[in-house]
C-alpha cells in the first residue's frame, strides 16, 4: 500500500485525494465507559463539558459496537478490523507475571498499516493484547511510540509502581501495593485517613495524557495516528482529591469496603463521577492543544468506550444510579446491548458537518477500512470491516448486513444483528458459567420495537431465528487459543 493507492472520497463538496495532506488521527478509547455516562448521551449526574462540545462539533453514533464485551478481545478487533469470529484475540487471557495472550507476529494492525505511508503511530494507555517481549507487544505491532500499561491486571492500579515507556519500564513515585484487598475490619470505613494507603503522588492516567500531548507537539508537522487507550473509568476507584471534591456531598453514600474486588473508597459515587470528568478535562486539553498548534481543521477526533458499564457493584460501581448504560440490558460481560453498545462521537471540522447523528449500525471492525478511506487509502482485502466514511459526509449508504459478536466466556454468548432482528445465544459452553446446570438458550429480538431486549420473540418467528442462526454459523471460525466447543467444527 502507498499513497498513490487512495480513495477519493466527496466531502463537503470536495475531494479527499493522493496529494493532500493526510488527516491526523486522535482516537480516544475510554475503558468500560456505560452508553449513558456522558451528557451527550443523556447522562444527567456527571459532567462532561468538553467531550459533549467534540460532539457538538461533529456526530454522534447511536448504534456503535465495541468489539466484544470485554477489553482484550474488543481491542483486537478495533486493531485488526476482523470480527470475534474471525479475531485473534477472543477473551482476556492472562500471561504470568505480565500481560495477555499475544497477537501473532506481523498482524496487519490499523497502526502498521497508517505507519506504511508515512504516519507516526502512538498509543498510550493500556495495551493487553501481548505481554513484554512477546510478538503482540504494541512497538512490534505496528506502533513507534508507547507509555502506558502493558497488562490489564497490572491497569487496575492507578497509582502504579512504573509504566511502560515503549519496551522499558520507567519507575514512578508511587508506593508498591495490590489493587485487590479490602478495607481492614479494624478502620475506619468513614474515616477519610483510612483510604490513605490506596493513594501515591503520580496519578497514571494524568501521565499518560500528558506523554500524549507530547506526541502530538513533537509531529505536529507530519501525519499522526495517536490511539489514546485511556483506563478511565475501569476500576478500582481512585482520583486525586482535587478531583474528588467537586463531587462530595452531592448524593448519598455507603463506604465501600472492597468486598466485590478492586479497591475501597469511602465515597464511590463521587470517585467513578470524578474519574470520568477528570477524563473529560484531559480530552479538553488535548482539543486546546490541537486549536494552538492549527491542526484543528486537519485532525479527525474520535470517542468511544471499549465496552459497556461495569454491573453488579463490581468494584464499589453503581451502575443503575448513573444510569450507566442508559436502560439498555445489562453491561460488561453480556452481549446484550448494555454489553456491546457503546457511545462514539467523531469530529472533523470543516469535513464532517456538526451537530449531527447516525442510526447506522456501525462496530469496532469498521474503523480500520473507514479510518483508511478518510485518509485518502484503499484498506486490505480481508477484512470483516466496511467503511462508513460516507454516512460521515452525509451520503446514502447501504446498511449494513449484518453485525456479528461471539464470546466463548461468561457462559459461552454468540449474537447476531441483521436489520431490526437481534440473535442472542447463551450458556453455549454451561461448564463455564457460574450457573453450571444453565442449558443453552436461543432468543430473538425486535430492536425497532423492543430496543431494550425485554420481550424474547424467538418462539413466534422460528423462521428468523433459523435464518440468523445459519449466518452465525457461517461467522465463526475455530480457535486453538480460544477453543468454543459449542462453535468449532
């Protein structure tokens, strides 16, 4: 691939053609951030003044898809453009002492493929998709530049003894303890010193923002690809004081002790409302510095969340009082639309008209060819991904067939969207679910009429399900590294 290998594309009236310019590329993928945790998404209760403003400036999508339910194997698919039926990366698979199961040596990653003609590629945050030294590690897949964690485990503390500073660790001015323990029985769960110990001085998430503005300063005259894989608002629950502030006393609390995971905090309401605005603050700055170094018009921002919320408490979380995945059904872990849908916002001003809104059904997998469409080049064949780059600019486009998910954890889940008709199949490998008696269940749903998946009409359309199950069938592909025995052939 080169840059005379393009697509011009219209736009606005013009042309996206070999000889301009590329577009650089900021893409912000938070981590476990529900549908509804945003204002422009209706969140009422935390504010988010700046990403609702990038939304503003650009579009909203309303029916986007992460790649999975979990971190991992969502991100591989956003990385490689290939669905979870075809993907390298189907679960979070640990590698002891540190990092996931690895992608293979020479994927064609989006990064490979934009630093190819001529992009600088950067990711900072977390990785999770190979260990240190492994293929998958991310300077040998496709990225000149990395800070941040390598390992998701390792991401549940943000305040970390080091990060990642490419294939070095740089030692950070934090003390040494695990982000999995409980409040001891003999403190104080209302005493604020009795949460001291979960504390340092070098707040992760605030460093990796700021090595990204470092990025963007030092190529601020060539083409960037900047993955900003932010581990707000992933818990455990912990932010600055400053931060914190702003939101206590606000509503009612319980202390959390660490009895679900992670770590305690004392008001875990305001911790998860904090995290998520201190986010916002750093995306602001990163907006400023893109306006005072006159890349405004020429870079393309992107939001978006790796998954849905996290449900049941799990860390201290509450979910249901955020409304957190905005009533869709359940959240993180689940194929079901709280699981999967996720809030994605794009900006390009000048290109992408502002102020506006898609219904189109659009997934992770699609960022690879789009992203190199709006970048004036043809993607690989291959790919389960399709462009949406002229739903950006207002033109018709055909909807999309279908949109695939499998799962082979939490059950076993498999689902399949085609038109307004939703397949959803679980408990497909029981031994694993922690209902061990569960059979496997076939629903089916009516999105146009019943968006929140309450009513399973699956016995009184027999001839859809039969229909959809046959094009879920034809997706997967087996997996000696994730092995689905309920799939594989």
């Amino acid at each position: 691939m080169n840059r005379r290998q393009f697509l011009s594309t219209a736009v606005a009236g013009t042309l996206i053609r070999a000889t301009e310019t590329p577009p650089n590329i900021v893409f912000i993928l938070a981590d476990d951030l529900g549908y509804g945790d945003l204002g422009c998404f209706g969140q009422q209760k935390i504010r988010t003044p700046n990403i609702d403003r990038l939304a503003a400036s650009g579009m909203r999508f309303t029916r986007h898809y992460s790649g999975s339910p979990v971190c991992a194997p969502s991100r591989c698919v956003l990385m490689t453009g290939l669905h979870p039926g075809h993907s390298a990366i189907r679960d979070n698979k640990e590698i002891q002492p540190e990092g996931q199961a690895s992608l293979p040596a020479g994927t064609e990653t989006l990064a490979r493929a934009l630093r190819k003609v001529g992009y600088r590629t950067g990711c900072f945050g977390k990785w999770g998709l190979g260990a240190p030294g492994s293929p998958g590690e991310p300077l040998r897949q496709g990225f000149d530049r990395f800070f941040g964690y390598n390992c998701q485990r390792h991401a549940h503390n943000y305040y970390p003894s080091y990060l990642w500073d490419n294939d070095q660790r740089r030692p950070l001015d934090n003390p040494e303890f695990s982000p999995h323990q409980r409040l001891p029985e003999h403190l104080d769960p209302n005493d604020p010193a009795s949460y001291k110990q979960y504390t340092g001085r070098q707040y992760s998430a605030d460093l990796i923002a700021e090595e990204a503005r470092k990025f963007v300063r030092a190529h601020s005259t060539r083409p960037f690809f900047l993955a900003w894989t932010t581990t707000v608002p992933h818990v455990a629950l912990q932010v600055p004081d400053e931060e914190l502030a702003e939101y206590l006393g606000r509503w009612p609390e319980t202390p959390y002790r660490g009895e679900r995971r992670y770590l305690p905090h004392r008001t875990p309401r305001a911790a998860y409302a904090a995290m998520i605005t201190r986010l916002d603050r750093e995306v602001g700055r990163m907006m400023q510095l893109v306006r005072e170094l006159g890349l405004e018009q020429r870079t393309i921002f992107i939001f978006v969340s790796d998954n849905g919320p996290v449900t049941g408490g799990t860390g201290g979380t509450d979910y249901s009082f955020f409304n957190s995945n905005a009533h869709l059904r359940a959240g993180k872990g689940a194929v079901y639309e709280g699981g999967i849908r996720v809030p994605m916002i794009i900006s390009w001003p000048g290109r992408i008209a502002a102020g506006t809104q898609s219904d189109r059904v659009t997934g992770f997998e699609d960022w690879f060819p789009t992203l190199l469409e709006l970048a004036g080049l043809q993607a690989p064949g291959g790919l389960d991904g399709i462009s949406f780059a002229p739903t950006l600019f207002g033109g018709n486009q055909t909807p999309r067939p279908f949109l695939y998910r499998e799962f082979p954890a939490y059950g076993g889940q498999q689902c399949l969207l085609s038109g307004d008709w939703k397949l959803v199949r679980r408990d497909l490998n029981p031994n694993r679910s922690e209902a061990f008696e569960a059979r496997p269940t076939t629903e089916l749903y009516n999105l146009a009429l019943d968006p929140l998946e309450r009513q399973d009409v699956a016995a009184a359309n027999p001839k859809v399900v039969a229909r959809l199950e046959e094009m879920a069938r034809s997706q997967h592909s087996n997996s000696d590294m994730f092995p689905f025995p309920a799939l594989d052939t």
